[in-house]
C-alpha cells in the first residue's frame, strides 16, 4: 500500500453530500459559490480530517464497454454536479464538528442552501466500507483541474447489502491491480439518515429512494485506454448480476481544504488566492504568522500541502 493510501485510510467516517442546482442558476456561478464560499467556511469547522470537493461534467456512458443488465446512462436532469468529501478519524472528530458553529452562525452557514440547491443527498461511510485500496497519483491534495482522466462511478444496487458490497470490493481489488489505474477509492454508502442531517442543521433536499446510489469509486487513470481493462475485469465479477445502474461522471476539477486535520491553504484563503500565490511564487502569503494572524488559531502552524509537513 502507498504511503498516500495508507494516510487516507486512517479517517473511519466520512460524510459524502452529492447534488445538484436549480436550475435557473448559473452554473459557473454555484461552482465558484462552492470552491470560494462554503468550502472554505467548512475547512474552519473542528474534527476534520480530510475534505475534498469535486465537481464534475455529465454523465460518460460509454466511458466502459456495455455489460448485459447494467444502465449506464442518465437523463440530463437527473445528473450529479458536485461532491463534497469530509472524513473524520472516529466519533469524537464528527462530535466536535456537530457541536460548531454555534447554532445561530450555523444557520449562516447553511443558509444559502435553499438559495442554491435543488436537491442534494448526504450518505455517510463508516469503517472500512471507505477504502483507498492504490495511490500512485503522488498528489496529497489536489487543487484545480485534474492532471489525468478521473471519474467518479456511482452506482446502484439490484442485490441484497451484502452481495452487492462483496461484488464490489471484489472489483474494487481487481480494478486496483490493473496496470493504468493511479488511484482507487471505494465507498459503500449507508442509507441516508435525513433525521440525522436536520439536527446537524442542514436542510432536507435528499433525492427520493429510486435516485440514490449506493456506492461510489473514485478513479484516476493513467489514460482513458485504461477503460477497456476496467470493463472486461468488471464482467469477470459478474457486475451484471449485482449492480443495475453506473454511472461515470468526468471529474473536471478536485479542491482539498482540509489534509491529515489541519487546512490547506485553499482551505484558509480560497482557491483564486491560491492560483495567484502559486503563480507568482508569493511564498510570503504562505507564512504561518500571517495566516494565523488572518484567520486565528485554525491557522497555527500554516498550511499543510503534503503529508510530510
């Protein structure tokens, strides 16, 4: 196992939120509200381990080759635009994190969401159902458009839980040792807990049962040549049997707020100051003294860009 891997694999919950806009909003403009806004807002909450935010172009449905019983397409309108990926290392993290802001900031907080969502589901992984099963990419944490082709597989469930959670950690491992793939992540959702979300203060927009997945596998590949592989490995397993919807959705660009429990600097001051600062080799707006002066004891060490920092 890579260094990379081993790392991610330490958090043992995660919060996984997936959704759309209205539609009479422009979506550059909610890309930005989510990289520049609320993303950076979250990277200040306690307890966080990991937090990534990905957004992604329509559905790639002939990404893999066809495979008998499996539905590899989606309407327009019912495709995801975004992802937000907080992990916590164990119960207290996720308690901490609960517990702030105070409920009147954190109506704030989330406030805009009536604004800007139309609907969004929040699934949680718990365990070992969140594996980093390869790394290669050599990217801790990611900032901006991806490097190589990246996609995130969603998937639905035609089979019990447990078979079609064996089903697909088995793929999980075959498609891990294919020569092309640089990353592979597997996440097996639990059922939305709504109750759960509205005392965590979050409005209720969760997709209805039959539009909910129920994993998800976060992929980075060397070339997209790389699918064919994917494809035959997945009839191997017998994917057809288990799985009744995948859906491939291009990955166009990753932010990382948080890593190993500490911000980024993406995290503190935003993506747009950090394509600037990066740039123009502005290493003094990295400086520790100055972010904590900026944004308080979130800051105290500066930013963390790589595990070995």
């Amino acid at each position: 196992m890579s260094t990379l891997a081993d790392f991610e694999n330490r958090p043992q919950l995660a919060r996984i939120t997936c959704g759309w806009k209205k539609a009479e909003l422009p979506l550059d403009w909610v890309r930005r509200y989510w990289r520049d806004v609320h993303s950076p807002v979250i990277a200040r909450r306690p307890g966080i381990w990991d937090y990534r935010h990905s957004q992604f172009d329509p559905v790639r449905d002939d990404l893999l080759q066809p495979i008998e019983g499996i539905e590899f397409s989606c309407p327009a309108h019912q495709q995801l635009m975004w992802l937000s990926d907080v992990r916590y290392l164990d119960d207290d993290a996720l308690a901490a994190w609960d517990a702030a802001p105070s409920p009147e900031v954190k109506g704030h907080l989330f406030g805009d969401i009536e604004l800007i969502v139309d609907e969004s589901t929040t699934y949680r992984t718990l365990g070992d159902n969140a594996h980093t099963y390869v790394d290669e990419t050599g990217i801790a944490t990611p900032q901006g458009p991806v490097p190589s082709p990246s996609y995130g597989i969603f998937l639905r469930s035609r089979a019990d839980e447990a078979s079609f959670r064996a089903c697909l950690r088995e793929l999980a491992a075959r498609w891990a040792a294919v020569s092309g793939v640089l990353r592979l992540r597997l996440n097996l959702f639990e059922a939305p807990d709504m109750e759960a979300e509205r005392r965590a203060g979050y409005p209720i927009k969760t997709h209805p049962p039959e539009r909910q997945y129920q994993a998800w596998v976060d992929i980075v590949l060397a070339s997209e040549s790389v699918a064919a592989d994917l494809s035959a490995a997945a009839r191997e397993c017998g994917l057809g049997t288990h799985v009744h919807t995948l859906h491939s959705y291009p990955v166009r660009v990753v932010y990382t707020s948080n890593y190993g429990g500490r911000p980024t600097l993406v995290g503190l001051r935003g993506y747009a100051a950090y394509e600037a600062i990066t740039a123009l080799g502005a290493d003094n707006q990295r400086q520790p003294s100055l972010l904590e002066w900026m944004n308080g004891p979130v800051a105290a060490g500066g930013p963390v860009e790589d595990p070995a920092e």
